[in-house]
C-alpha cells in the first residue's frame, strides 16, 4: 500500500532519503559506507547490489541482445535500451520542481536537486572534499592514488579522467568547438567562451581589488590576482624551489627542466613549450600582423614589437645604461651596448672565426666571404 500512499518510513541518518522497504534503505547505505558486496571474478570491481554486478559482466561475455532500431546501437539489458530510446524521441520525463530543467534519466535529475540543495554525499576520506556524484568521487580518489590511466599518443602526457585527455588533444588537433554567436571568435574550452561572451553581455566586473582598484567578473580571478599585492606563490617547483602564483605557471616552467614542448607547428615542425609560442609562430607563416600602430599604421605580429616601436614616437627610452647612463628603447639594445663594456662578442664567424659584438655586425663581415658586398 505505500507504493499508493507514498509513504516511506525507513529514513536515512546521513542524508534524510525515505524508502518504502528496509532492504532499500540497507542497500543505499553502502553509498556512504562504500561498502560493495558484490565482487566481479573477472575484474575484481565492486557494486552495492547484485542487480549491478549481472549488468557488469556483459562487459566480459560482450553479449547486447538488445538492439536500437534508430540508429543500431546494442545494449546488454533492456531496460537500457528503453533510456537510450529516448535520445531519438526527445521525451525527457523528470522535471525538477525547482528551476523546471528536464532529464532524460532520472539519475541525472537526483544528481541536479543536489545543485539546489547543496548536497554532496560522496566524500573523500583522504581529504574530506565532497562530490556530487560517486563517479566523480572515483576520479578524484586518482589524484591520491597517482592513478593517471589516460595517455596522449601524441606527446605522452597522462591524465586521471578521460575528459581531461579529451580537451588536452584540442591542443595537438588545434581543434576549437565553441565558437560566439556575437563575433565568431572561437576557443578550445567553453569555460573561456563563457568568460569572453561577457563581454559581449556587458556584464560588469562585480569583484574589485581594494589594493589597485582593478575590477574582475570572477570572484575567482580576483583570488589569483591577490597574490599579486600579498607575494603569496603557492605552487613551487620541486627542481629549482621557485614559485608560483597560479598552477597553470608552474606546469609551463616544468618544462624548462623536462624539455618537453607539446606544442608543434605543423608547417615546419618547430615546437614550443606553451600554447602562445606558437600561436605567435604561426604567424610567420600567415603573414598576420595583428598589431597595429595608431600613430603611423605599421603593423607587427608581436604586441611586445608594437611596445617597443611606439618608443619612436613617444622617444621614450626607459633601459639606461649604468656604466655610461646611455639610454636604449628596447631591452634587446641594451645588451647589445653592454658588450662596449664588458668586451664581450658573442657572435662567431664559422669560416674564419673572428668575433663581434653584435650579431649585424657579424652579417656584414660574412659578406667577405659570399661576396654579397661587390657590385
């Protein structure tokens, strides 16, 4: 009769769900107690109910009897074609009574009420942190674990969740899927897409740094941008001690003792340590000159070129000289002037062996030996 009168006496201690029969109640408690009974003798995976583990061992006997007359796709079990089914129909009949999202399945639903209520029943005995679902619980335990069962055939590099190599092989494809209805700008991740439709929107940058007054639209950019002012560099390199103040850096500077260079130019086979190396390299190729002068309309692949170009107008000349108090608009012309005081000539001929200071100077003395500087 409860089925009837919706009644459901026996209640979870952990997380208040009713259920209608005691055996229910026993069997939903493995969720948070992990505890799984149910052994497969081929792989050794656990489940909390027998009903789990037969749905499993199609995966070793590779038997799906049940077939998708739209588009052919098998299935083990029935009751898994009937779910799928509804893909093809578009019926989505769990609906949440909170924000009106529908599902296609109902687990999908049960995990989406726990956005409304904050619920997070799966947690991690390493470090207390809660999740969602028990997947995600299982992937994240690989971090623990050092389990990195994902690898990139390309360049090697191994990740804890298959999504993660998903997205990492956009790198090597150059694969950019989200692209914005406004300007037609496209990225490789849809996080990047969300944060530069902003833009677009006129959103307002709602989080501000009482140190400098620069505003953010994340709470979270705002958190990085902090250390800025606080000196706080969380990430440090095992190697060499320095650190960091985002994860992302550090990752990049591993590469300098690795020698690892995961971007490569498919045009001449250069590769590069970070993304925007080559980004900028590529360039050479096409011929883009992004960069443009407003005072006189030249155009550079680089903004740092354009930077040091615009010293040409303003006459600003901010590297000086601390031998002699000479002054240089670019860095680059500096070091080429110390050389006038430390002696130093860097630059070698390889036919004859004489030195110089500067590396025109070099190109103009190989003349002698092309005969480029004869009529």
């Amino acid at each position: 009769m409860r089925t009837h009168t919706g009644e459901r006496p026996y209640v979870c201690e952990q997380c208040g769900k009713g259920f209608v029969q005691t055996a229910g109640l026993i069997q939903h408690m493995r969720i948070h107690s992990g505890e799984r009974p149910y052994k497969c003798d081929q792989c050794d995976k656990g489940f909390t109910q027998a009903g789990g583990l037969k749905i499993h061992m199609s995966v070793h006997t590779g038997k799906k009897t049940f077939s998708c007359d739209e588009c052919g796709k098998k299935f083990s079990h029935d009751s898994n074609l009937r779910q799928h089914k509804r893909i093809h129909t578009g019926v989505k009949p769990y609906k949440c009574d909170q924000c009106g999202k529908a599902f296609t399945f109902s687990q999908r639903l049960e995990c989406h009420m726990r956005t409304h209520t904050g619920e997070r029943p799966y947690v991690c005995e390493q470090c207390g942190k809660g999740f969602v679902q028990s997947s995600t619980l299982g992937q994240h335990m690989r971090i623990h674990r050092g389990e990195k069962p994902h690898s990139c055939d390309q360049c090697g590099k191994t990740f804890t969740v298959s999504s993660h190599l998903k997205e990492h092989m956009r790198i090597h494809t150059g694969e950019k899927p989200y692209s914005c209805e406004e300007c037609g700008e496209k990225f490789r991740y849809h996080s990047n897409l969300k944060q530069h439709q902003r833009a677009h929107d006129g959103a307002q940058a709602q989080h501000e740094c009482d140190q400098c007054g620069t505003t953010f639209a994340l709470s979270a950019t705002l958190r990085k941008h902090m250390r800025i002012h606080t000196g706080h560099r969380p990430y440090k390199c095992e190697e060499c001690g320095k650190g960091f103040v985002q994860s992302v850096s550090l990752t990049t500077h591993m590469r300098t003792h690795t020698g690892d260079k995961p971007y490569r130019c498919e045009e001449c086979g250069k590769s590069f340590a970070q993304s925007t190396g080559l980004t900028t390299h590529m360039r050479i190729h096409t011929g883009e000159k992004p960069y443009s002068c407003d005072e006189c309309g030249r155009n550079f692949s680089r903004h740092s070129s354009l930077t040091s170009h615009m010293s040409v107008h303003t006459g600003n000349k901010p590297h000086r000289c601390d031998e002699c108090g000479r002054q240089f608009s670019r860095h680059s012309g500096l070091t080429s002037h110390m050389s006038v005081h430390t002696g130093n000539k860097p630059h070698r001929c390889d036919e004859c062996g004489r030195q110089f200071s500067r590396h025109s100077g070099l190109r103009r003395h190989m003349r002698i030996h092309t005969g480029l500087n004869q009529d």
